[in-house]
C-alpha cells in the first residue's frame, strides 16, 4: 500500500472504495468479514424507482438522461428504461468485488455505474454472469471459477478498446468504511503492469482496481474526480 | 494536445492572474507583452524565444506527473536540432515539454513561445505518440509552414512513418507550470488518453458536467480523451476551475 496517499487522508480515506472497488488493498486489515455468506435476496433488492434514480446517477445527466436502465429483480437485471445513447446505467451490489473483498456479501452496497457502449458490450456480460451465478446460489469461489470459465469458453466477449464508466453518484454506498463513497471514473483494459499507467504511486490519481483478479483478463483503472454527477464538489483524495 | 473549452470563464479569470507568471520559463529574453494577447503570434518567433533554461526545461517537464513517477522518467529537453535526452530513465515513462506547435495547426496561440506544455507519456504512448512531437518539432525546426506541416504529417500517417497509439496510450499534464496561451492559462491538471480514431467511441465527453473532453486535431487519426483530476502533481488542489 502506498501510505504516503492515506496520512493526510483520514477523513477521506481510499477506504471507502476498497471494499467494493480495491478491496485488494484492504484484504490484509480485517480477516473477519462480517458478511460471510449471501443475505436473504430481499436484502439486496430496491424499490424500482429509486434503483432507476440512483443507476442513473452515476453519470451526468446529460449522459444518464439518455441511457439504458437496468433494475436487479429476482431472476437477474432486467431493463427498466430504454436508451438511444448506447450507455447502460445499473446499480451493481457487492459480489461485483473480487471473491477476497470483506463486503462481497453486503447487501447494503450499491454501486451505481453508467457503462459506456464499449464497456456495456463487453464488461457489463460479467455483471450479468455473476448475477445469474449469485442468483443460482453459489459460492464465491463457484462464482469467480464459473466467471473464468465463462470467458474461457467464450460466453463472455472480450474486451473492447475504450470500455470505460462513471461512477459519480453522490447516492452510491460502496463501502462501510469513511465517507462511503468516491466519485471517480473507471477505465477497463487488457492486464497491464499497473505501472505502465503510473497507478498506485503517490499522489498519482490513478489506481489499479483488482476487480477481475482471478476471473477474467481485464485490469481495471480508478481515477477520482472533483465532482459529482450532479456537479457539486466532491471531496477531494 | 487539448483545446481546452473546458476552462471557459472561470479559466480565463484564473489565467490573467496566472499567465504572467507562468508564461515566465519560456523565452525569458522575448517581450512578454504579446503573450497576453490572443493570435499575437501568426508567424514563427525566432528560435530563441522556444528554446529554455536546460535545467528549468527538466524541472517543468518532470512537473507535469508525480515526483514519484517522474523522477525515474527519461527527461527530454528541446535543443536547437529537436528534442534531445537530458536524462535517461528507468520506468520507460518520457516527461517533455512540448511547445505551440503541438496545439491544433489552426489554434491562434500555435506560434505563441508562451505556451509550454509539460507532459509525461506512458510507456506505450512515448512509443506510439511521442513521434508525433519528434516529427512536428524536425518540421519547426525546418521552418515548414503550417500548411506543409499539415501536409508532412498527414503524409506520415498515411504511409505509416507515423505509428497509431498503442494500446493503453495515456498521459500525465499535472503541471502547475502549464500554459496553454492567454485563452486558458494552465487550466486544469488532467490525464490525456489516445486511441485510434476509428476506434473513436462514447466516453459521453464534452457533456455538460462530464469530466471528460475529446479532440480530434487534422489530419492526425486519433482520438484523445482529457480527463481532469483534482490536484497538481505536487499534491496541491487544483482550485476553482476543476470539474
């Protein structure tokens, strides 16, 4: 861990995006998940209007405005509104974390996300395979074996060049750690040495998010941003 | 290189209290008075007025990333036969100091010697992008026009002289240093991505309250997505005209 990043950050620690988006950088701190196994599905579910709000707030308006809308029912996602703009918005939960983070299993993560139309061909599939996987009842090591053998046998596309999304919800609950949340933008790549994006240094803007650790060949890269979707300022990291 | 319409108001507030000072490392000897003056420059200057102090051109040229990362960067500096390594690296990250003439070929700031740009390209794009700045510079050098500038480097990427950006292309220009010229000042601190322009895709840039901005300058076939991020690269916060 880059400790120089966090000591002036205590009020704002990168720890409220660790559980759900780096949870790599936290694994070490709490052996003990408090969330050891998948809450009854009810917990996990939302009211549909404020599941479509708070997907579309990931994004800027002017962007989510026009956007695919997803909602998570019992049997999957399932389009709530549909889009012309090619960008799909949905509210991911937590076993959207790599199968080591703390909170895969906490129903209260909401992680609002607007894929763009690369990453909704191509990284959204995943979000769709977990959910069937998680839905179906299995465990997380079924669900990140079963994510590996998917892309292994081409269930799952592959990655499109400029696959990226925003996650700019002042609404987002991503962790139960800090402030809970971090508006930030994310960029989906082939695996690269997190050093040839100058991740994880100090005072560099860019972090390495292991999301896909072990299930599929997509390195993940965080960049924080200033404001919020809706324009108003964001703590600073 | 970004056009910067982000900035707008706000910037060219922050510019007039900025710029005098900022445009400071460049072309120390020249009369700083047209620099404050939108398309005060339609010709080249005399080569002086571009070359820089070799020490103050490394400086400002790691200032554009993290001491972290720039500090083990290779450093060019721009003598008066084109760029030249000042410094070797060993992280494969280039940190430079482009000039005007990396602006879009129809910017009015394009000859401006004010304007210096710092920026520290990744390994992939000092291979596949960092060309593009040797090719435009040896063209100054030569004294080419714009036009036959614009010619020279259409003509490369058509033949392929000139590469595409490689995958995962991206740049650091966190300089609290930067000028982009008397309309936006040093504007935000910001990444900068490269593609491909027939992979030209949706990042849902230059929305309103979209932190993301896209330009594509003729003839070059690439896509460049800037991203602003909140601090300079020593840490400090960006201030007013972030988004």
């Amino acid at each position: 861990m880059n400790s120089n990043r966090f000591v002036p950050l205590a009020a704002f620690s990168l720890a409220l995006i660790l559980a759900f988006a780096v949870p790599g950088r936290l694994a070490g701190q709490d052996n003990k998940t408090p969330y050891p196994s998948m809450a009854p599905l009810e917990q996990y579910l939302m009211h549909r209007d404020a599941e479509i709000a708070l997907a579309r707030s990931a994004a800027p308006e002017s962007i989510s405005h026009d956007a695919t809308v997803l909602v998570l029912g019992r049997h999957g996602y399932e389009i709530a509104v549909e889009g012309k703009n090619g960008f799909v918005c949905a509210v991911e939960r937590g076993w959207m974390s790599p199968a080591d983070a703390p909170q895969f299993w906490n129903p209260n993560i909401r992680g609002s996300i607007c894929f763009n139309p690369p990453a909704a061909r191509s990284v959204l599939p995943v979000t769709y395979k977990r959910t069937e996987m998680v839905l179906a009842g299995r465990t997380k090591a079924e669900i990140t074996d079963g994510n590996k053998t998917a892309f292994k046998r081409g269930e799952l596309p592959a990655l499109e060049p400029g696959a990226m999304s925003y996650m700019m919800s002042k609404e987002a609950y991503l962790t139960d750690d800090g402030d809970h949340n971090l508006a930030h933008l994310m960029f989906y790549t082939p695996p690269l040495d997190g050093k040839v994006w100058g991740a994880d240094l100090p005072k560099s803007p860019v972090m390495l998010n292991p999301q896909f650790k072990g299930a599929q060949p997509i390195d993940v890269f965080i960049v924080p941003v200033g404001r919020w979707s809706d324009g108003t300022p964001a703590p600073v990291m | 290189m970004m056009n910067g319409k982000k900035f707008g108001a706000i910037g060219f507030l922050i510019f007039a209290l900025v710029f005098p000072f900022a445009a400071l490392p460049l072309s120390q000897g020249q009369d700083t008075h047209n620099r404050d003056k939108p398309g005060a420059y339609p010709e080249m200057s005399p080569l002086e007025h571009y070359l820089m102090d070799r020490n103050a051109e490394i400086a400002l040229a790691r200032s554009a990333a993290p001491e972290a990362l720039s500090r083990d960067a290779t450093i060019l500096v721009l003598g008066r036969h084109g760029y030249e390594t000042a410094l070797a690296g060993k992280n494969s990250f280039v940190c430079v100091v482009e000039r005007s003439w990396m602006l879009a070929f129809d910017d009015s700031e394009f000859w401006n010697p004010g304007v210096g740009l710092p920026l520290c390209q990744n390994p992939p794009a000092a291979r596949s992008h960092l060309p593009l700045t040797f090719k435009t510079t040896e063209l100054v050098l030569a004294r080419r026009s714009r036009k036959q500038m614009f010619d020279s480097i259409k003509a490369a990427f058509d033949q392929k002289e000139l590469p595409m950006p490689e995958h995962g292309s991206m740049c650091y220009m966190m300089s609290k240093q930067q000028n982009f010229g008397p309309k936006f000042g040093k504007a935000d601190p910001h990444l900068m991505f490269w593609f491909p322009q027939p992979d030209h895709m949706a990042w849902g840039a230059d929305m309103p309250d979209s932190p993301v901005d896209v330009h594509q300058y003729s003839p070059q076939p690439i896509t460049e997505f800037t991203m602003s991020v909140a601090k300079w690269s020593d840490g400090t916060v960006a201030g007013a005209n972030q988004r």
